[in-house]
C-alpha cells in the first residue's frame, strides 16, 4: 500500500520515540462539537487559514494532541511566519500525477499551502486532524525519507490519540480512516516509534528519489 503526501520540509522537534502510556487510556478531555454560535469564533482564529468549517473543525480536534506543533504550524509558527492556506482541492488541476494523493503541500513565494484531495471532504474530522499534523510539518522546497518518515509517524501518533478519544468516530471505513488504521497498526507493531513506519517510507517507491536527510530532519535514528 502506497501512501503519498507533499513535498516540502520543516523544523519539528527532533524526538521519533513516543512513551506508550501517552496512548493506553488517554485522558484527553473529549470537546462539545462546537455550537453554530461557535462557528463565528473559530472563523476569527482560522479566517487566515480557510473558511470551510469541517476543516476548522479538525484543527480544533489537534489541540491536546501530538498535533499541537503543527496546528501552531498551521497558524503562523512556521519557516514562513505565515499561516498555512488549507483547502479541499481536485489534486489532478496542479498535476495529473497527483490525482490519487491523499493531500499535497504546495508554496508559492513566500506562500504555504495544503491542499487535501477533495474526495477526503466526507472524512471523518479525525482523520483530517491527523493529516494535516503531518503536512504542516513541509514546510520548504526540501524534502527527504527523514521527513517523511518523521510526518507519517506523527499522523500515526495523532490519529492513535484520536482514536482512542473517539472510538465511535474513528471506526470508520472511509479511505483515509482506513490509512490511518494502517499506519496506526505499524506505529503500535513498533512500540509507539517510527520502527515499521520507516521501512514502509524507505521501501515505498514513490520516494525512491528521495534524499536521506534534508534541512532539520539530518538525524537517521528520526
């Protein structure tokens, strides 16, 4: 199973290894789905990012998460010092390769953005939160085996935090909910680290013209 995302790369922290008691009986505090009073003001924080509510929504689920770094990403914290535009696009309009990815980060100038594939505009907001916590972290013109095996593990680690949060939600079979299981299942298989994850990255041949490294992401234990 090929799992293909964008292009660009960022400055995360440097720690792969997670503790497993952060996914065994998560005490994460469960939010109200936001009020439609609520949709003016979650407009206000993310009126620089997009305007399609099911995607400020999932923003909001990354909070209390892993995903932390990248909502903050998303928002302005980045190599840009721009906030990151989000939007649901027919990949195939930027290049017909891409007709089939799940998402794709693209800049312009100084610009960042990710655009999700529009067939995921019916995925559960879970899912969605774990994808952008990986796709927030592309962030220049570079991009390595390093860096992605770093943002698919970071997905893999949001979504499991969320899945144990909503396990009514996630039980889903939506294709990008059926991804994150698989990366889920890879993430626990190597004790909650980029173990298996890393292989997968390694041997999928749509990297194969990767390099190793590339900026912030040099270390090869990531």
């Amino acid at each position: 199973m090929f799992l293909h995302t964008a292009v660009f790369a960022g400055e995360p922290p440097k720690t792969m290894k997670f503790k497993p008691s952060l996914f065994w009986g998560s005490k994460l505090k469960k939010s109200d789905d936001p009020a439609e009073a609520e949709l003016q003001n979650l407009s206000k924080i993310y009126k620089d990012v997009t305007d399609d509510e099911k995607i400020m929504r999932s923003l909001e689920l990354m909070k209390g998460t892993l995903g932390e770094y990248s909502r903050s990403a998303i928002l302005g914290n980045n190599l840009s010092d721009r906030p990151i535009k989000i939007e649901f696009k027919d990949l195939s309009l930027l290049n017909p390769a891409y007709a089939n990815f799940d998402a794709v980060g693209w800049k312009k100038k100084k610009d960042l953005y990710i655009y999700i594939n529009q067939k995921h505009s019916d995925a559960p907001e879970q899912a969605l939160a774990a994808l952008l916590s990986h796709e927030a972290l592309h962030q220049d013109d570079f991009n390595s085996l390093n860096e992605e095996t770093y943002a698919w593990t970071m997905e893999a680690a949001v979504w499991t935090q969320l899945s144990d949060r909503f396990p009514d939600e996630c039980n889903n079979i939506h294709p990008l909910a059926v991804r994150e299981n698989t990366l889920k299942k890879l993430f626990i298989k190597g004790n909650y680290s980029s173990k298996y994850i890393r292989k997968t990255v390694f041997s999928n041949p749509g990297y194969k013209n990767l390099p190793s490294r590339s900026p912030g992401f040099e270390d090869d234990n990531l």
